[in-house]
C-alpha cells in the first residue's frame, strides 16, 4: 500500500532520541521511515508530534487531537512505557488513555500502526519487576490491534533488543543502530522489501574489565540516573516546555 502522509505520536522513543544530528536535533526511527515513504510518493507529508518524557495522557490530551485533524494516511503510535516505569503507576488509567488514542487515531486516519514494546526484562536491572505492567501494556495493544485491523510491529519478541550495542550512553534511549533497526521493523511491517535484517544478532563484544564496567556504572548514576531521580522528585520532566520536532503535516525535504 502507498501512503501519502504520516504522523507520529509518543514519547522519546517516536521523538528519536539519542540519535543527535550536528545541529542538536533527533533523528529516529519515526524519520527514517517517513524518508522511505517519501522516496516512494512525490508530495509526502509527515508530520513528528512525539516529545521526550510524555506520559500517555499528556500524548492523549496534547497530541491526539491535533493528529486526529491531520487525518494522515498512516498513524504511528508508541506510548506508555514512561508510565509503566514509574513507581505507582495506575495501569487502568494508562491502558484506558492508550486505547483512547488509538480508537481515536483509527477513526481519523488511513492505518494504525501500534508497537509491542520492548521487553526491558533482560536488559535493565528490575526490569523484571515490571513485567506483569508490560504484558498488560501488550496485551491491550493486542486487543486494539483486532479491534482496528491495526499493524503491529512486534518488538518484544526479538532478543536483538538485548545487546547494549543498540542502546545510548544513558542505556534508556535507542542509539542510530537501535533507530534503524527499528525502522527496518516497522518498514517490513509496511511490507516494504528489506534493504537489511533487523532482525539479526549483534556480534557479542568482548567483556569489559571489572574496573570499566564500575567505572561506566558511576558515570551512568552521575549523568544519567542522578538527574532522572531529581526530575522525579521535582515533579518535572524532560519535556516540560518542548514543543513537537515537527507539528505539522509538512512535505518531506
């Protein structure tokens, strides 16, 4: 199937951090695959309303509606994992918000395409702990996916995800490997030919030395688990007061 325009919602993951380009702006997967799109269809529009550390009622009360007035070809959504991460999380709320959206993003565009999300079970320490949260999280995007005859592209059940070569410094956000990867799964989602395979392990690196890997373990907590911590307990986030990389539905240059 063609499509001529394509819009984005969610948090970090669909915004594309950390893949930082020289001019300080993010290129994810979300812009990798709307360039794919573009070089198929002249005129293709796309639009990227996701901002970094959006909890899904913030993406259901700040993006749906302006999404749902694009009424794009295709809609892509991601959402909820900052929710689930959190201590306390109300798991009734947040899958009620994330089938809000997507029933709303059904109704209003071409195609949905939903995400099962990362299994974070292997790869981050208590990742464990909130597995009972994911497989909810999953099976309510299972459910929509039916509900809509929704594409869904299946990240939890690739073990590729595992390997720390796909992930940034800060071991939450994906890096340009972990983006294109990505991309490649929602492309083939797509049912566009494979120009790689995604889904392919990533050669194992040596281990580090003890003495690296505590050192590395330090720098994380200073620069990355540090600041999380004092956002929490401030009450903020890292996308107070961002605005969407791309609010409107604009032609692909």
């Amino acid at each position: 199937m063609t499509y001529s325009s394509l819009v984005a919602l969610g948090d970090s993951f669909t915004e594309g951090m950390s893949d930082e380009l020289a001019d300080g702006s993010y290129r994810g997967w979300a812009d990798l695959v709307a360039a794919r799109l573009a070089a198929e269809t002249p005129g293709f529009r796309y639009a990227n309303l996701a901002v970094r550390g959006k909890l899904v009622g913030q993406i259901h009360d700040e993006q749906l509606a302006p999404a749902r007035a694009m009424g794009a070809d295709l809609a892509l959504f991601a959402g909820g994992m900052n929710d689930v991460l959190r201590p306390g999380c109300d798991l009734a709320a947040v899958t009620d918000r994330v089938t809000r959206i997507a029933d709303g993003l059904a109704e209003s565009s071409g195609r949905l395409l939903l995400f099962r999300v990362i299994n974070p079970s292997r790869r981050m320490r208590g990742g464990a702990r909130i597995m009972p949260r994911v497989n909810r999280l999953i099976a309510t995007v299972d459910d929509l996916a039916a509900r809509h005859d929704a594409i869904v592209v299946d990240l939890f059940s690739s073990p590729v995800f595992d390997s720390p070569a796909l992930w940034a410094e800060d071991r939450i956000h994906l890096n340009t490997e972990g983006h294109r990867r990505v991309a490649g799964a929602v492309l083939r989602a797509l049912g566009r030919s494979p120009e790689f395979d995604w889904d392919e392990p990533v050669p194992a690196s040596p281990a580090d030395p003890l003495r690296a890997r505590v050192r590395a373990d330090l720098r994380w907590a200073r620069h990355h688990l540090a600041p999380w911590v004092l956002r929490r307990l401030r009450g903020a986030s890292s996308g107070d007061g961002r605005s969407p990389k791309r609010p409107d539905l604009s032609p692909w240059v």
